[in-house]
C-alpha cells in the first residue's frame, strides 16, 4: 500500500468521515476529516448518495493522507459529483487557542491536505486552498513489513496478514506504475503533472508544502468554470449584451437586449442549462419550482457596519417576469424579465447577484439557483444607453 508519512494531528490514523456543515452564515458544506483509506471512496458515494446537494457546494478536506489510490478514487466521485474542493476543518483546532477563520465570518478553520488528499483535492471543479491552510505533498512511500528483518527477529510468530515488502525489482516495478498512474490522475484532473516534481523534495517522512504561488502555478487553485461578457449582434442586426458562464458540462446564459416595439424597454433572458456531471436536472421540476416565485439576490461591494457581507434580496413581481419559466426542447430552463428600474438600480449597485427561485429547493434551505454570476458594471451601463 502506497501512503503517507505519519504526522501528528487529532484525525491522525481515523478513517475519513463526511459530515454537513454550516458556513458563511448559513451555505451548506461537506467536510472530510480523517485518514484515507481502502473504504474511504465508497464512504464518500454512501455520504452524496443519502445528501441533497449543488454544483456550488464544496467539500472540506482535512486530511494528512493514507492510501494513494483512495485519494485518487475519491478525487474522481468528488468530481463526478461535480463538486468543490478547499482544506479546512469545521472546528477550531483545540491545540491552537488563537486558530481564526480562514475568512471573515465564514465558519471554516485552517487544516492540513497532505499526501493522498492532494490528490483527491484536485477533484474539484473549483479548488481554493486559502491562505492558513497547508496543501503539501511528499515522496511516495510503501507501507510495509521487511521479510527478512521480520522473520530474523521473531522465528517463532506466525503473522499470516502482514504486509511483507516486495522484491528490489518488484517495488520498483509498482512505484513506476503507481506514479504513471498519478500523473495520468493529475493531467486528467486539469492540474499541472509538473507539480509532482514537487514530492521528489521532500522524504517519505516529511512534507513539502507548497506556496500560495505554486498552488496558482500548478493549476492547483483553479476554478474549471469559465464566464465572459461580451457585446453581440444577432442575424437581423439587434445589439444586445450576452453573458456566458460554462465548465466541461454546461453552459448557462443571459442575455440583455433593448426591445423597441413600443417605448424602448430593456429585457433579461436567461438559459439555465440542466446537464450535469450525473445526467441532467429534471427540467419539469425546476420550473414548477420557479413558477412559485422568483427572487434577484445581490452582493454590494461595501461591507456592512459590523464588516458582514452586504447581501440583499427582492422577489420579481409577477409583471416583472415577461416570459415565464419554460422547459425548451433542449430540455434547459428559460425565462425573460422586464429589467425595470429597480431592477436597474440592482445592477448598477451590485458587485454579484443570483437569480433564484423564492420556494426553497428540496435541501428546504436555499432556492434553487438558475444563475450566479460577477458583474460587468461597465458593461451593463453601456447596453443601458442604448435603450434610451
């Protein structure tokens, strides 16, 4: 069995367990805290298979490692589940008095990502290891028993289970297929292979953690998502302002143009694209949802008195929406909106917002997100002087 070096910590030699949390007040999370092991992956399929979660939701990890090819299965269901990665903990450490979030008010800790978990971090879609946590890697090393030694010093114990060491060429033969196998997991997962050379620099017994630099370098904080705005003209030559925001699965849409059959008025058309990396969302479903109500939520750039997150909520009136929720023959969710002034003064004030139904999804705490995205205020502006 292929592992990591053995490290104190309070999960030291406990096999991973997966729990909910709460974070940044009251978002969801799954935190992984313990050793990897052989039954760590079908742990991991067990825990999202009795959960209600997004493709926002992030998995914690906090974890100095075990079992190579756990880690790397495990990697493989977090994204499979479409999930994200970080390195935290849920609670603060109990050695460190003085341990403070990683971030202002978000109800995470700093933890360790070393060894196998370093692999099965990089199986998030989005991956962000925060300054305070520790991501490190190491030499790969070969938990086992010497034969020979064994044997000379207790004739006379029969050990039947032990895990005897291989042969010279043996062992030899199984790290050169261990570490094709990881660099075959590393470039397949969307990080840069050549940050493996980074294990050759620390032994088997200690760690080398890697910089905030090297983590942006090695692709190892990445986000697998990717958004642009951009002016377009369609084929009868209307202008109109077109946001995309996609990964390997999907691609959701808005799209802001100026309807100028009676007075000039700007409309809203969003796309919510319902594959998905498990099969697509049931469309029917989400529009049932959205025929109940639709909320614009918005983040400010300043921060309240008190340094929270300045975060406001408006339900659509029903005059607001122009196009109900539909179900397209793609089998994805539109609808269109009367972006009027309030909702302008929302967009000219709002570093983010959200478009989301009022009901809460079935987690019975959020409503479901049709889209999430940073805006372009400059952008906004200018297709708003040319509707007027």
């Amino acid at each position: 069995m292929l592992c990591a070096p053995s490290a104190s910590a309070d999960n030291a030699g406990r096999p991973m367990t997966f729990e909910w949390g709460m974070t940044y007040g009251d978002v969801p999370a799954i935190f992984g805290d313990g050793d990897f092991t052989i039954d760590t992956p079908e742990a991991l399929r067990a825990f999202l298979k009795r959960s209600v979660y997004s493709p926002d939701t992030v998995i914690y990890l906090n974890s100095l490692g075990g079992d190579l090819g756990a880690g790397m299965e495990v990697g493989k269901v977090i994204r499979e589940a479409h999930l994200n990665t970080g390195v935290a903990r849920n609670s603060r450490d109990a050695l460190q008095a003085n341990t403070i979030d990683l971030e202002a008010f978000s109800r995470v800790y700093p933890g360790y990502c070393v060894s196998a978990c370093s692999l099965a971090f990089l199986g998030g879609v989005s991956r962000d290891v925060k300054p305070g946590a520790t991501y490190a890697v190491h030499q790969v090393a070969m938990n086992c028993v010497d034969k020979r030694k064994a044997r000379s010093q207790f004739p006379w114990v029969v050990m039947p289970n032990v895990n005897y060491c291989p042969e010279l060429d043996e062992a030899l033969a199984l790290v050169q297929i261990a570490s094709g196998a990881v660099v075959e997991y590393v470039r397949a997962m969307g990080a840069d292979p050549i940050f493996l050379s980074e294990m050759s620099k620390a032994g088997p017994n200690s760690i080398n953690p890697l910089t905030m630099d090297q983590l942006n370098a090695y692709k190892i904080n990445f986000t697998m998502r990717t958004e642009s705005w951009s002016y377009e003209t369609d084929a009868q030559g209307q202008f109109f302002l077109q946001y995309r925001q996609g990964d390997e699965w999907k691609e959701d849409r808005v799209e802001l143009y100026c309807n100028r059959a009676a007075a000039p008025r700007l409309f809203l058309w969003l796309v919510h694209d319902t594959r998905r990396s498990t099969g697509r969302e049931d469309a029917r479903r989400v529009v049932a949802l959205a025929e109940k109500g639709i909320s614009v939520t918005w983040q400010l750039e300043a921060v309240t008195p008190d340094g929270m997150t300045d975060t406001r909520s408006v339900m659509l009136q029903s005059y607001e929406l122009i196009e109900p929720p539909k179900v397209t023959e793609h089998d994805n969710v539109t609808l269109t909106i009367d972006v009027s002034q309030r909702f302008l003064d929302i967009l000219s004030g709002a570093q983010r917002f959200r478009i989301v139904t009022t009901e809460p999804d079935t987690n019975g705490v959020n409503g479901f997100n049709l889209i999430s995205l940073n805006l372009d205020r400059d952008k906004v502006a200018g297709i708003v002087r040319s509707c007027r």
